[in-house]
C-alpha cells in the first residue's frame, strides 16, 4: 500500500512539475518566433553548435569549445577549467528556466563565438535544438 | 645553591629557545615588504608556540563585504567561470578597467546588462583593496600602488612575494591547478577570502609546508 502511494505521489509530483521543464526557453522561443519568419529547426541549431568559427587567438571557437559536441554531457571552461553542467534540459532541468540567463549567456557565447550577436533566427534554432535533445 | 644555577640557567635557555622558535624569520628574497607585514609569518610551524604566537595575516578581518547583499549578486555574475575573486584583492581603478573592458575579459565575453554592472562594479569598489578597508585590503593596496591599475591579481608584487616558492610543477606545470588564477585548486576557502598559508592543500600534491 505504502509502496503505491508512493509511485503515485511521485507520478503526481512529475507531472506536476513537467509543465515547469525550460518555461523560459518556451517563452523565449515564442518571442523570437514573432522576429522571424518561418519555423525553427532543430538541425539547423545542430549545425550552429557544432561550427567552427575564427578566433582572433588560439584555436576555432565553437559551442562546443565549452559544451562539448553533445548538450547532454557535461563541458568545461578550456582556460579556467570550470565544470558547466549539461545544457540540454532533458539532461539538467535546471536549464531554460530563467529569461536573464538565458539571454545573458547568448549574449555573450554569440558574441565569443561568432563575433557577433546571434540573430533571433540562430536563437531559436539553438534552443529548439537543445529541447530537442 | 648549584641546583637554583642549573635551574635559572636551563630556564634561561629553555625560555630563549621558545622566543627564538616563535620569532620570525627574514627571507633573503628581492621582494621586502613593511617588516608588519611580513610573508613568512610568526611561528613557522604547527607546534604549540607557533600556534600560539602566529597572527593569522591571511584571512580577513574585516568581514563586511562577505554580508554584504551584493555579493550575491557578484558570485551569481562573477563566479561562473571563476572563482568570485574577493574584492580587496585589487584596488577600485582595476576593478573600474576590468568592469569597462567586459567584452573583452582576458579573451572572453563577459558583458553585463548595464544596471548590473554598475551594481556590481560599486561592490567591487566599496570593498576594494585601500587604506580603509581593514588589515589585507591595506596590504594589497599598499603593494599595487607603484602600479598602473594591475588587472591580474597575480601579476600583483604582494602576490608574487607569497607564491615564488612554489614549483611551476605543482602549479602551472600540473593538470590539476594548471594557473595561478586558479585560487580554489589550492586554498579552499578562496571564495570567503580565506588564503590562511597553514591550510593550503595542493591539488594532486597534498599539504604544502613551508
């Protein structure tokens, strides 16, 4: 009996918190989708990741410099050796959860990254891609 | 007669070794700072006069910038990447460049939203390495004023003069720490300003003793 009520506080409890899963990711997505024109695509985001971009010193950047190739894993800084937790919320559903964040980090990773910022198309391709995962 | 003598005397000595264990010693290096402040420390070592007599110079004894409500804030924006480097560690012209050039911070981006950054720029230099800010912010004042806004803590005299015992092997040269910039690979309670010499732990190397 205990052992059932258990499973079902549990179920109940997921299920409760599963609408909560990268709510700010969602929200985000929603708004650059009014920018842009066109659907998002989770293998366009892919691609993002995985290009190797110029750097002014050292070798190509890319998400995955700090990343990893795969978001599920866990990454680290290349200079300060920081651990970074997985990105992909499926894996850490700590991710996509907070607005500033997300939009703080993009801010920055595009810039490091790409040179530039991203356009609210990359955007939403990266994170779709990420809640593909 | 003899036995109050022998007595006296091996007092004398006994009490002359104590003072002589328990006073400090002078390094022959370059770097000589004000004698109050000197690197080596009181006592040497972890025996009971040491323990006794040693003035624990590396941790802080003002403690306001640790209560401080923005120091969250700093540790949030500023400890993702690296230690949050504790304020006093610098004076406020380095923590003024540093908070001015953040698109460009040591070859990252770590850009701030505006209102953020300046939120956190008047912590750093509230609690910034100067003449009122308590016993260490003083020291660390006091060693960068002959230079022109140092950006690197460890390019810093002060930090120089604590560190070139160390063997690049066990710093630079190993996987483990890899820089200097790393305070948490070896000093444990960085974060808090904690940089006690008697507790430093080198990763992958254990205790250092001096």
């Amino acid at each position: 009996m205990m052992k059932h009520l258990i499973a079902l506080a549990t179920m109940v409890a997921v299920f409760q918190s599963a609408p909560l899963l990268a709510d700010a990711g969602k929200e985000l997505l929603a708004e650059y989708a009014t920018i842009t024109s066109g659907p998002f695509d989770a293998e366009r985001g892919r691609q993002l990741w995985l290009q190797e971009n110029p750097s002014p010193d050292g070798p190509p950047r890319t998400c995955a410099s700090c990343h990893t190739e795969d978001p599920r894993q866990p990454g680290a800084h290349p200079v300060t050796g920081k651990n970074i937790a997985p990105l992909a919320p499926a894996a850490n559903p700590e991710r996509l959860r907070d607005r500033r964040e997300i939009e703080k980090w993009l801010g920055r990773n595009c810039k490091w990254t790409l040179g530039r910022a991203c356009t609210a198309r990359e955007k939403g391709d990266v994170l779709t891609y990420l809640l593909s995962l | 007669m003899k036995r109050t003598l022998i007595v006296l005397l091996t007092a004398t000595v006994g009490v002359t070794a104590v003072g002589l264990m328990a006073s400090e010693d002078r390094d022959d290096d370059a770097y000589h700072p004000a004698s109050r402040y000197e690197e080596h420390g009181q006592g040497g070592g972890d025996g009971l006069f040491a323990r006794l007599f040693r003035d624990d110079e590396d941790t802080w004894p003002e403690r306001a910038w640790l209560t401080d409500d923005r120091r969250t804030l700093y540790q949030d924006e500023c400890g993702d990447c690296h230690v949050a480097y504790p304020p006093g560690l610098l004076p406020s012209v380095s923590w003024q460049a540093t908070m001015a050039s953040l698109d460009n911070h040591f070859g990252e981006n770590a850009e701030l939203d505006p209102g953020t950054r300046a939120q956190i720029q008047d912590f750093l230099g509230d609690h910034a390495a100067s003449p009122g800010n308590g016993d260490y912010a003083e020291r660390m004042w006091r060693a960068t004023r002959g230079m022109a806004a140092p950006l690197r803590i460890t390019e810093t005299d002060y930090f120089v003069g604590q560190h070139h015992e160390i063997p690049l092997n066990m710093v630079t040269g190993n996987p483990e720490v890899r820089s200097f910039s790393r305070c948490e690979a070896c000093h444990a309670g960085a974060a808090g300003g904690d940089f006690d010499e008697h507790d430093v732990r080198i990763a992958g190397h254990g205790k250092w003793d001096d």
